[in-house]
C-alpha cells in the first residue's frame, strides 16, 4: 500500500485511547480532581522521584516537601490500582514493582514519584502519587501514568507539565447557579414511551 | 461490494474493555458484529461515495442559504420562530461545524441515494473512527487480512485536526462537552470526542445534559458551577429550542458545537428542499412536503417525521390508493413529515445493509456500516466493519 495515497488515519497512540489497565484492576482510583484543578489555576506541577529532588527546587521548604510526599503515600495507599494478584499487577507494572497492602489481598503498584504544585501557596499544595511502568506488556512502560490510568505525554525523563497562559477570551462570571435542569425534558417526554427498558441513544 | 464471512479476533471483547467500548453489545444482543466484513472496490468507494458525499454536502449547504431566505419554506422546517433569528446569525457567521454523517443506499453498482442527513447528533462515531481502524490494524497484522487492504476511514485524523480549527476559529482552549444521561452510548461517542479534542489541545469538561445550570449572572453552569461557554451537546437543537432553557440559550452568543445552523441541515424537511433544488440529481431521492403531494404520484414512498432519531416513526404508503403500513413505531410526528421515494436498502442474506459516510466539516472522512433484519435501520441494527481492496 502507497501510505500516501492511504485513506485512513495513518496512525493513532493507542496509549492514549486506553480506558483501562490490561487486567483490570479491582479498583480504580480517583485523581482527576488534581488535575483539573491545576489546568484551570493554569499553575505548574511537578513531579519528584524523592524527597530530595523536591528539596533541590525549593531548598527553604523541605518539611512541605516531605509532607507533601508523605500524603501521596497515603493517597496511594488509598487510591492505587489495586490488582487481586500479584502476577496481575506485575503484567501491568513490571517485576518487584508492586506491593500487597497491609490491610490484606490485594497487590498495588510501588509508587514511582508525586506530583505536586501550588508548594508553597498559603491555601494548600497539591500532591498526587505517580505511577510509571516497567513491563514490556504495557502500553504505560516510560510514562507517568495516575492513579485513574490517565497518561502524560512524554517519557519519564519529562518532569514539568505547566499549562500555558490563558490568552483566550474571557470567561464569564458565575457566583452561584440558580437552577438545574432546565434541558433534558424532551427526552424525558419521549422515554415514556414503548418499552422503559430500552433507553437508546438520543444521536442518529 | 461484498459481505465476507470473517472469524472474529478471540480476545476483542477484553480488548473492548481496555479501551472503554462498552456498547459493543446492547439491550443483550450484539451491536458490534465482526463475524463478517464488507469488501468494496477503491473505485466504488472513491466515486460512489466519497465524491458524492463532497458534493452533496455542498448541494446541502446551498438548501440552508435558499431556507433562510424564504420564510415560507422556512416555517415548514418547524423550528420555533423565536429561533430563526439565531440561526440565521449564526448562519451568517459561519459558526463553525464538526461533523455529519450521511445515510446511504447503495449497492455496490447504482449511484448512491441520500436517505437522511444526520448534521446535529450523529452517533457511531467511536466504532467508526476508532474501532473499525482497530479491527483493521490488528487482523492486517495478525495475516488475517491482505496487507493491500485499506479502510475509507480518515475519521479521527480529521477530528484532531478540525478540533484545532475550531479552538483557533473560537479562540478556545477548552469546551465542554455533554450528552444526557442512562445511555452508554452517546456517553461513548462524546468519551470519544473528548479524547479527539485533547489530542488536539484542548481542556475539555464534562456534564450531562440534565445537570446544566443557569447561574445567577445568566450563564450556563455546570456541575462545578464552572461557566459554560463552548459547548460540544450531542442533543438536538430541536429538543433544546423546546425546554425551559430555550430563552436564557437564545439571549446569549455562545459557542455551540454542532452551531444552530445544523438545524437546517439534519431537519428532514432538508430532503423536499434539496429535490426542488437540484431535481433528478442522481444521489436524491424524489422528496415532497405533505402539502406538496400531487395526484400524480404513484408508487411507493416512505413517510418520515420531520423529526425524528434512529429511524422512527416510518411509515410505507402506496399512492395513489394511500394505503399505509407502519414499519416503525416511535414518539415523533408531532411536528409533521415529509414524503421520500422507497428505495430499499440491499440485501446480504437476511441482512439489510446500510451505508453512513462521514463529514468532518465539509472533508468526507469514512464510512460506516450497518445491518439490520427490519428494512428500516434503527438503534438495534449491528455495525460491522469495513476494508477496501481491489
């Protein structure tokens, strides 16, 4: 095939199109929330292999540093993929890279960094575990990945993930919202009627 | 043009599960059905479909300009005349669209024949952009499949790449995106475009539907009181012009995707307009207004709510004696009809076979395949993919 001439996509990172791990974990935890939080702060983050390497950014604020740390182990603890099997969770993440939790069975991934931004901020830092992989079965081998499974772009050796400066139309001001539901009705009117068990696609 | 029997791949319902296809069966029976694909020629699918579908979008776009400057042919497209005002701006401004899907039939030998375009909230995206390619990638690389065989799919190269468009044409860098709730579905297709648009650069937020709120500052919020203020709804813009909101949408310019204009374009009173416009074009079917219906006709012709989802509400008539038989039931036709020739779909076996080619804008971008055992398509039909090779 001429791959000029090709008509269909050429190619896509099926890493990024991933819903899941390969073997399903028992659980899958939640971190959208930090995130979404930095996107929309538009701050940077970063994430540290150690407590050392945070220090070495910001030399006045080692005891943040360690906190910081110390709560993404707690959050990894609460929030990692958790796998029933050892085997399970060594597919995804490579050999001796996971641990069986203390409360009992099931095996969670040794946490590779943690993420964090906002450090020294008078509300409060953000700090995240962050995975990596070292199995050759896995789409995540050599990235950060979350707790949730989501992906960054670039290999490990990329640290800072800053979100660029918001040059783009204003956004409108919201104190508070005064009403919900106010779409939706029309679909609630055609539901009722035929079968109520056949809820269907409202596309085409 | 050929149905080809095809052992399925023994792990894609795991694989389907990875990636987050969690439609592939529904309501207990299969939607996606690799048990066989359908063969096409490069020829069939370069001149039958591709380039009719170029220039039927276009031939379409021309109908909007013709609707919009002729209130009476306007009115019959049943849009609440509190809105015509937005469509026509939004219209004039060329709001940007994302994509559409045509529904075809065609054989493999006659030229295609427009059933329906679906302009506002076309679904099946995901197992056509993604999927489908998928299938093809892997069972190419397992020698399950010629190395020579291609698919007409360029969908999701597209996405990315109108997804830029649309951030630099809207000065955005982030959208949110809905669809209502209790459907795996539609909630799959906007997954979908989610991930098309983050490719793409831009944030994304999700809400349902239902959950969107109006604020104090009358703004649409979602659920994390975030403004709403570009918005890809995979909800039709008919329904939206009926609901509570109506008035707050209409007081304010926002950046829906698809824009208002698709209005026009996915109403099926499109069909009549298209047919006064270019008549005998070879890819139209004869269409008329109920009121247009002269004595003259005869034959078979299919009744269509103006509108309607997934092939609801159709009825066969017999003219001239009128005799009626109901092919499909559904909640539609309040809003009247229209009639369009009958041109059965072709038959494989027992199967009724489908054809969706796919826009994104105005660049044809792929093709879809649907089979049914009922000779109207609807929401129970399997999708099966596609390969191209002479």
């Amino acid at each position: 095939m001429d791959a000029t001439n090709q008509k269909r996509t050429r190619g896509i990172d099926l890493s990024k199109m991933r819903k899941s791990f390969a073997l399903k974990p028992l659980i899958v935890g939640m971190s959208g929330v930090m995130l979404s939080a930095c996107a929309d702060n538009r701050t940077e983050a970063n994430i540290y292999t150690s407590v050392e390497d945070c220090i070495d950014d910001y030399p006045s604020a080692a005891d943040l540093c360690r906190s910081a740390y110390q709560d993404a182990l707690t959050e990894a603890a609460r929030t990692g993929p958790r796998f029933s099997t050892e085997y399970d969770c060594e597919y995804e993440f490579g050999p001796n890279q996971c641990r069986q939790l203390d409360t009992g069975g099931v095996f969670i991934p040794f946490m590779a960094g943690y993420m964090v931004s906002n450090l020294l901020s008078p509300k409060r830092y953000y700090t995240q575990p962050m995975y990596t992989s070292y199995s050759r079965h896995s789409p995540f081998r050599s990235r950060w990945i979350m707790a949730d499974g989501y992906v960054f772009d670039g290999d490990i050796r990329k640290r800072k993930y800053k979100v660029r400066e918001d040059i783009y139309k204003p956004k409108p001001t919201v104190n508070r919202t005064m009403k919900r539901g106010g779409f939706g009705s029309s679909v609630r009117a055609k539901s009722s009627w035929g079968s109520s068990s056949r809820k269907g696609s409202w596309g085409g | 043009m050929l149905r080809v029997p095809h052992p399925p791949r023994a792990h894609w319902k795991k694989l389907a599960q990875e990636y987050g296809f969690h439609f592939h069966t529904m309501y207990g029976e299969p939607y996606w059905d690799e048990s066989a694909y359908y063969q096409f020629s490069l020829k069939q699918v370069e001149q039958d479909i591709e380039d009719p579908t170029a220039e039927l979008h276009q031939m379409c776009l021309a109908a909007v300009d013709f609707v919009l400057d002729n209130e009476s042919v306007l009115r019959h497209f049943a849009i609440p005349a509190t809105a015509w005002d937005a469509v026509r701006d939004s219209w004039q401004h060329r709001d940007p669209s994302l994509y559409s899907r045509l529904d075809f039939v065609y054989d493999g030998k006659s030229p295609a024949k427009l059933l329906e375009n679906n302009a506002d909230t076309p679904t099946s995206l995901y197992e056509s952009g993604f999927w489908q390619w998928l299938w093809l990638e892997q069972e190419v690389d397992a020698g399950n499949i010629p190395k020579a065989a291609d698919q007409f799919n360029s969908l999701q190269e597209k996405l990315v790449a109108r997804f830029k468009e649309i951030a630099y044409i809207n000065q955005i860098d982030q959208l949110h995106f809905a669809c209502c709730k209790d459907t795996k579905e539609d909630r799959g297709t906007v997954q979908y475009l989610q991930d098309c648009a983050r490719e793409a650069g831009i944030e994304n937020h999700f809400v349902y539907i239902e959950d969107i709120g109006i604020a104090d500052t009358d703004v649409f919020t979602d659920l994390a009181d975030r403004p709403i203020v570009d918005c890809f709804k995979l909800y039709p813009w008919e329904f939206m012009l009926r609901e509570e909101f109506a008035e707050p949408l209409l007081e304010q310019t926002l950046g829906w995707i698809e824009p208002i204009w698709k209005a026009i374009l996915s109403n099926k009173a499109l069909l009549p307009v298209l047919w006064k416009l270019f008549p005998d074009h070879p890819n139209l079917l004869p269409a008329y207004f109920e009121d247009e219906l002269s004595s003259g006709l005869s034959g078979k012709w299919i009744k269509k709510p103006l509108l309607s989802r997934e092939g609801a509400n159709i009825s066969l008539i017999d003219l001239p004696t009128g005799h009626t038989q109901m092919l499909s039931e559904g909640p539609y036709g309040e809003e009247g009809f229209i009639y369009q020739q009958f041109a059965p779909v072709p038959q494989f076996g027992d199967n009724h076979t489908l054809i969706g080619s796919w826009l994104v804008d105005d660049q044809p971008a792929g093709m879809s395949i649907r089979e049914d055992k009922q000779t109207v398509t609807q929401d129970m039909s399997r999708f099966l993919p596609h390969i191209i090779l002479d």
